[in-house]
C-alpha cells in the first residue's frame, strides 16, 4: 500500500509524521511518499522538494513567490499520476492543497482524496465548505464543532480530535535540558518563538529581542531560548547576530519540549506551538504583526474574535493578543512580568483556562491520529474490494 501526503509547513509536517506513524501501527507493509518536512522524513518519506518554499505568510507577501508555488504544484501531480498511489493526504494549507486536489480530479487519477484539518471557514470564505466536496473525497477535523460546516454539503467529515494532545511534548521533562545548558537553580527560562516563517520571524523576532534586553535588564535571572526550525534557523541566527543578543537557540524537537517544561514563561507567535504551551500550563503571551495593508484585508475578511487557538476554542480572552500596535517591546515587557507573576489576575487566568482547554480537546480519549489513521485505512481497502 502506498500513501501519498502533503504537508506544506512545519505544523503540518509534525501532524503527518504523527499520522504516518499510527498507519505504520496498523498497516506495517505501508509506504510513503509526498511533501514534507523533517519529522515526516523521520518516519520514512523522502520529501519531492523543500517545504521551505512554500514556508509564506501573508496575503500580500505571497505575491513573489507564485511563480515557485505553482511549480512545486505542477511537479506534486505529475508525481502523484506517476506513482498512482492509492490515497492522496493533503495536510493544512488549503489554498496549496486545494490546487493539488483540483488537478487530480482533472486528470482522473482514481485514488482517495483527503484532507486533513479543515480549512477555517468559521473565520472567513464560508463559501469554500460549499465546493471542497468536489474535490476531496474525505475531511478530517480537529475540532468538534467543524463537521457541521461541511456534511450539509455533502462532504464526508469526521471529527478526530486535536494531535496537540498525543505531542511528546506532554511526557518530555526539563532535566536534560537544563543539565546540557548548565541552568542554575536560580534562573528562569523563557522561550521565544517567533514563529516559522520566513516574514514572521522578519516581523517578529527584533521585536522579541528588544523585548528580551529589557527583561533581562530588569530581571538578571532570566534566561532567554529560542526554539527554531529548519525552514527559518539562518534568518534567525543571522537577526540574532546583527543585534549582538546573547540568546540561546535550539534546533530539534527533543530540545524543545524540554525547555518548554523548564520554562516559567514564554513569548510567541499565534500557531499550534502555543496550543502545546497551554496544554502543558506554560504561562504565555501571543504576540503578532503583519503589514498594514495584510492587516487591513484580515480585518474586513474574517470574522473571528480572536487570533489565539485557546481563546477561540473556549471563546474568552485567556491568553493576552498582543496585535498589531500592540506588538511592541513595552506592552511585551508589561504583560510578560504579569505571566511571571503568580499572584496576578492574568496568571490565575490562563491556569484555570488551561484546564477547560484540556477537557474540550478531549485529553485522556483515543489519539487523534491513531483515529485519522483507522478511517484512512478503512476507505482504502474499501475500495480495493470495489
């Protein structure tokens, strides 16, 4: 049995690595092959190109790149009609997986057609649950209120639960950690995440490395780490490098799960790492910034409340947004000294909300990926029967 999958960025490429894994868990004879990262590289694909270029934000800083994307689109089909797998997984990133799923359809490849995490049509482009059936045999989502988006339509959907809460970040622990970096008992660890795009860390990260001087002038005891990823380590060691900042970067996952458990505090971009940081109780503020014309069309497309996935999920304001203006080097020193404060109102805030976000992601249930893993399977050997 051959699978191939699609994962277009970081986030996508750890939630394909953890499914790949649970389908070699019930089918041990199964190949891979597709688009993504390292962690899915790990488990036994050879990526068709580098995710990094597709690694881009923003409505308007997409523009250069097109040319690139829809090369990279045109060489996913060609390879997926020479390979004739028997399902296609396309993983997040709609818009790319949208292009590939079309062309399969146009070229009558007869295999299953997935996707997995639904696009966020609760925020913006409703219209897209009305049409994705066209394209895509199955949906699978990650949150529990999404399936009535799309099984209206006639979109075979099914709810199989937030991978955040099988990440090995939950068992990892702070020991070795701190042992290899040699943290003293009276430091406190904060991470920085600046996010794993090219422009987020352009906009973000001198921003967070103001932030941290600040801080470390303040409070001599902090110690600043910087979990980075491949797609974007060279840019943030050389903005680390042009501001002389003494802050410690890491580049695999072990390390950073690790130091998310020592850490009392973290800074970081919107995204599922911030989810990981709620689930295992690290105080933490969300910290954004786009071009103002990107901002401009955000703000008159969507129609969501909130950036944070902990906030949209329980719908409260628990974990400070620091957006836009916002996002600037004094309102992230004040708020991340009330994170460090236990005593504060906005600590005993997250705390409890950390809680209620544990329960509605159905911590404790059946792994969501181990569940995606058993409908993927199943529709397939249907169909070989057929």
């Amino acid at each position: 049995m051959l699978v191939y999958l699609i994962a277009g960025e970081p986030s996508g490429d750890m939630l394909g690595a953890r499914l790949m894994r649970a389908l070699k868990q019930l089918e041990p004879n199964i190949e891979f092959a597709g688009v993504g990262g390292d962690n899915m590289e790990k488990e036994g694909m050879t990526s068709l190109f580098d995710i990094s270029d597709l690694s881009i934000m923003g409505l308007i800083e997409v523009i250069p790149s097109i040319p690139k994307v829809l090369h990279h689109i045109r060489e996913t089909v060609e390879d997926i009609k020479e390979k004739q797998p028997d399902a296609v997984i396309t993983i997040d990133s709609w818009s790319f997986s949208a292009r590939i799923h079309k062309a399969i359809r146009k070229k009558n490849i007869n295999i299953w057609q997935f996707h997995y995490v639904a696009p966020q049509v609760w925020a913006w482009k409703k219209g897209r649950a009305k049409t994705m059936h066209k394209y895509i045999d199955h949906l699978l989502t990650l949150f529990p209120n999404e399936p009535a988006y799309f099984t209206p339509y006639h979109l075979p959907t099914d709810f199989v639960g937030h991978p955040v809460i099988e990440s090995s970040m939950i068992e990892a622990n702070s020991h070795d950690f701190i042992q290899k970096y040699h943290i003293a008992s009276d430091q406190k660890v904060i991470l920085l995440l600046p996010g794993s795009r090219h422009n987020e860390v352009s906009h973000l990260l001198p921003i967070f490395l103001e932030t941290a001087a600040i801080l470390k002038k303040r409070h001599p005891e902090l110690f600043f780490v910087l979990p980075t990823v491949k797609t974007v380590e060279t840019r943030v060691r050389d903005i680390i490098k042009k501001a002389q900042s003494d802050i410690l970067v890491i580049n695999t996952q072990d390390e950073r799960y690790s130091a998310a458990h020592a850490s009392v505090a973290a800074i970081a971009a919107s995204g599922t790492v911030a989810l990981e940081l709620a689930i295992i109780k690290v105080p933490h503020l969300i910290a954004y910034k786009v071009p103002p014309l990107t901002a401009w069309l955000v703000k008159h497309l969507t129609k969501i409340k909130y950036v944070n996935l902990t906030n949209l999920i329980l719908n409260q304001p628990i974990v400070p947004e620091l957006l836009q203006n916002n996002c600037n080097k004094e309102t992230l020193v004040k708020t991340t000294e009330l994170l460090l404060d236990k005593n504060s109102q906005c600590y005993q805030q997250e705390q409890d909300g950390f809680l209620k976000l544990q329960e509605a992601l159905g911590m404790g249930k059946k792994h969501p990926s181990l569940k995606a893993a058993e409908i993927i399977l199943q529709k397939i050997k249907r169909k070989k029967i057929k």
